[in-house]
C-alpha cells in the first residue's frame, strides 16, 4: 500500500480534526499568499535566513579569485562575506571595491539580484501593513433565552476600535451533521435571519437577535440535540472603515460548549446621572443563569422538535 503524504491538516471549530490528501503542496508557486499567511515571526526569521544564505553564497563566488576585492578587510572569506552584504544593499562604503573584471561581473549580478530583493520585500512589507483588519470583538458566548415573548439566540459583538463601520452587514449560519432520507450523512448550512442584520454606524456594540420560530432550523433545538449534531454557529461582520474607507470583514464560530441555554448577557451599558454613558467591556464576555430555570421549549405546544441528526 503506498503512502500518500498528506497535504493539509486542519481542526474545525467543533474540534474534528481533518486531513486532506492528494492535492500537492508547492507554496514556492504560491510565494505571495505564503508570505501574506506566515507570522510576523516566521516572516522576519525567512528574510533573515534568505539574506544571510545569499551572502554566503557570493562571498563563496568572490573567493574564487584571490586579490578580487581591493583594501579587503578583514581578511579571507569573511571579508568577502561584508563585501557581499555592501554590494547586495547598495551601500557603497567605499573602502572595500571590486578590482578586477571577474569581481565587477559578480558584483553587477549581486546588485541586480540585490535591487529585485528590495524591490519585492518592499512590495510585501507595504502589502501586508495595507491589508485592512477589523477589531471587532466578539463575545465568547452566545445565549438562548426567551426575549419578547419568544425563544431566542442572542450574540453580541463591538468595535474595538471605537471609530465608525459603516453599513455594517452581519451574516449567522448554522453548520450541523444530518442524514439523507437515503441515511447518508450530508454536512448542511442553514441561514438563521437576524431581526436587523444591518448597522448603518457600528460604534460600540451590537446585540444580534435570531427567533427561533416555526421556520428557523433551530426550531425545538435543545443543548443536547444541538450537541449532538455536531452543530456550531457562525457569524460574519462586515463592512466598510469611515477612517480608511477599507472593506473590513471578520468572523467568530459557536460551538456547543459555548452557547448556553436559559442564560443572559451581563448588561455592560451603564448611564449615569450625570449624563455620561458607560460601556464596562471588562464583562463584555460575561453570561449569568435566569432565575427562572425552566427549559426553553424552542417549538409549539405538541411537543419538541429534535434537531435533526
């Protein structure tokens, strides 16, 4: 049996772990989607490794020539090493130049090769720090509780930033495991509508509501049922930054440990009598137990409908 070497692991929000095969993995066709993707960290640690190889490798081709580089200093390969790195950076000091033809060759292709490394590491760095980020906190909990009357998910979001989103648009989805009548089991989405789903100035926070009705796929859900499903929920902001005029986009998943049943978010808006209004985020994430402790019957009288599975 032949060994196929896997192409990409992953962990869902649920915590199912997945492994792909037979998709090749060339990230050197792909230099700028790996270089957009990679940490900070590994970012700078690869130019340094890139650069440092690169010298190394010319100071190699500078030896091939004694008396190359005239007032060579120090001596040997490593003054040719710091030649190298003058001549890849264009810097010129002046003491330490080529003086004969086979040096200038070389140096003139270093310069080449030196001036396209800036060029493409500038483009990089200027791409990475215009890439538009959203802070939008998401609380780490959603809740179902009865508001209004009726069964409810609740999530609540806030712009960390404190400036202007404009048009904000949310979007919550519902992934969950269910069977075919043919008893396949199929991986199904399912849009939850919210009561507003747009925010014409998303400032400080946002409480999205779904109702959970006759015709919402969470209709007679329970915890268990929606554990069980291997269900999470995901929710998606966007929207445009009055500051820079980027589009901005961020997203947060659900899964059934985090969303509790009879439970409320800790109100964290606060208005003082003298005038001030207050936002306490310190328990933005914060949820607590109803008093009433009955079981949010999400269906109609006539019995509960189980998630299906």
């Amino acid at each position: 049996m032949a060994i196929r070497r896997a192409s990409l692991y992953r962990t869902l929000p649920t915590g199912r772990q997945i492994v792909t095969y037979g998709l090749p993995r060339r990230p050197w066709q792909d230099l700028y989607h790996l270089f957009m993707t990679m940490s900070w960290p590994r970012l700078f640690a690869t130019y340094g490794s890139v650069f440092a190889l690169f010298n190394l490798v010319f100071a190699g081709l500078y030896y091939f020539q004694a008396g190359d580089v005239a007032n060579l200093n120090p001596g040997g390969y490593w003054g040719r090493f710091f030649f190298s790195v003058e001549t890849l950076a264009t810097v010129g000091y002046g003491d330490m130049h080529p003086q004969t033809v086979y040096a200038h060759v070389i140096a003139s292709v270093e310069i080449f090769f030196g001036l396209m490394g800036v060029a493409l590491i500038t483009g990089m760095m200027f791409a990475r720090f215009s890439r538009p980020t959203a802070r939008i906190l998401f609380a780490r909990h959603a809740v179902v509780r009865h508001f209004d009357g009726r069964p409810t998910l609740m999530l609540r979001a806030a712009n960390e930033r404190q400036n202007v989103i404009m048009e904000a648009m949310a979007q919550l989805r519902l992934i969950r495991d269910e069977h075919t009548v043919e008893g396949s089991r199929i991986r199904r989405i399912y849009d939850l509508p919210l009561r507003r789903s747009e925010q014409p100035m998303f400032v400080f926070g946002w409480t999205l509501l779904h109702v959970i009705d006759e015709a919402s796929p969470l209709y007679g859900a329970t915890a268990e049922s929606f554990a069980s499903a291997k269900a999470y929920l995901l929710l998606t902001i966007g929207g445009t930054d009055e500051t820079t005029g980027q589009t901005l986009m961020s997203r947060q998943e659900y899964v059934p440990a985090t969303v509790h049943w009879n439970h409320a978010f800790v109100d964290i808006f606060t208005s003082g009598e003298d005038g001030i209004d207050r936002f306490d985020y310190a328990r933005f994430h914060d949820v607590a137990p109803l008093e009433e402790q009955e079981p949010i019957d999400t269906a109609q009288p006539g019995g509960p409908q189980a998630v299906s599975h």
